[in-house]
C-alpha cells in the first residue's frame, strides 16, 4: 500500500482506509491525513543505517564493520549469536544521542552492545513490526533490556536505558542480504 496509486484509478484492496469498491479520491485522502494527525500514525518511519557492529565472541568486543550478510533464521554471520529468538539487536541513534546528553558523558554507541544503529525510526513499541533494512527485513520481537555491562561502560548507563525502549529492540531474520553503512531503513 503506498500513499499514490501506482496508476490513475488504482486501489490497493489491503488499504484499511478505502472501502470495497472504493477509489483514492481527495476526500479519502484528505480523511486519511487527518486520522494520521489525529493518531500519530505513519505508514513508515524512514532513515538509515550508520553503524553495524559484529560481536565474534560472548562479551568480546564489538567489531565495526562497513556491511554484513544477514542469514535469514539464523542470524549475523560472523555474529556469535546465531539461531535464536534474538538474532540482531538494534538501538535507535536519537535515544542513543538523548541518553548521552542526559548522562553528559561522551560515550560510544558500541558500548551498548547492540549491532546495528539507525537513525530515523523510532523503536518504541515496536514488537511485532518489521524494520526494513537495506535489502532485508527484521521482525522485531521486544525490548533489548540492558544488562550490567552498561553500567561497566558508564555508571547510570543500564538506568537511562530502560524507560521508553532506550536500550532498542531485538529480532530475527526474515531475508537473507547484504546490508551496508548508509543503507535506508523504514519500519512497516
């Protein structure tokens, strides 16, 4: 479903927004800018990829890489954790930047352990959804709770993770792909 028809008198039948039978015309689209005003609501959230970090061993160092392969199912290859419920790990650049100013620390964002940093999409509340990223989805399954390694990076680190999704979202791997630094990422 995108916000133009793909032709003159296209309707997408999933569109909740439309009726049967009906076509896009400016009323709907005007009923539908107001209801996503009124709700907050986006058809998608747009950014992109600034960070990716590969963990070769349980609390080895995070390595900086310019791309990975994602395996679909599986997880980051190269990556030591492989076939679970949390294949990738994900934290948004803006809460990242807000957690920082508020700790007044200068503290890399590699301290938080996750592998990949977007920016431009909120994660909050985002279980269920699926992120977009490069070439590959990710359906993101919950809340990464920080654990006491934040606190070891930056004393009252693990504290400004936890409200609001600070500490980002896990998931796992729809698609097998390349991802790379600058890729954009949507969330649907």
């Amino acid at each position: 479903m995108t916000n133009t028809p793909l032709w003159p008198g296209y309707r997408d039948p999933a569109d909740p927004f439309l009726g049967q039978g009906s076509t896009p015309t400016s009323f709907h689209l005007r009923s539908r800018a107001r209801r996503i005003e009124r709700e907050g609501m986006t058809k998608f959230d747009q950014g992109r990829l600034e960070s990716i970090w590969i963990k070769r061993a349980r609390r080895g160092p995070m390595d900086p890489v310019d791309e990975a392969r994602l395996l679909a199912g599986r997880g980051i290859e190269g990556n030591v954790e492989q076939n679970g419920w949390r294949q990738i790990t994900v934290i948004s650049a803006e809460a990242w930047d807000r957690m920082r100013d508020a700790l007044r620390a200068d503290i890399d964002p590699s301290a938080r352990r996750a592998n990949l940093l977007i920016r431009g999409v909120d994660l909050r509340d985002t279980r269920g959804r699926i992120l977009h990223v490069g070439p590959c989805r990710i359906e993101l399954r919950g809340e990464t709770r920080p654990c006491e390694r934040m606190d070891e990076a930056h004393p009252g680190l693990r504290d400004a993770m936890r409200p609001d999704w600070n500490g980002g979202a896990f998931g796992v791997i729809l698609d097998t792909g390349v991802i790379r630094l600058g890729d954009p990422v949507r969330l649907a």
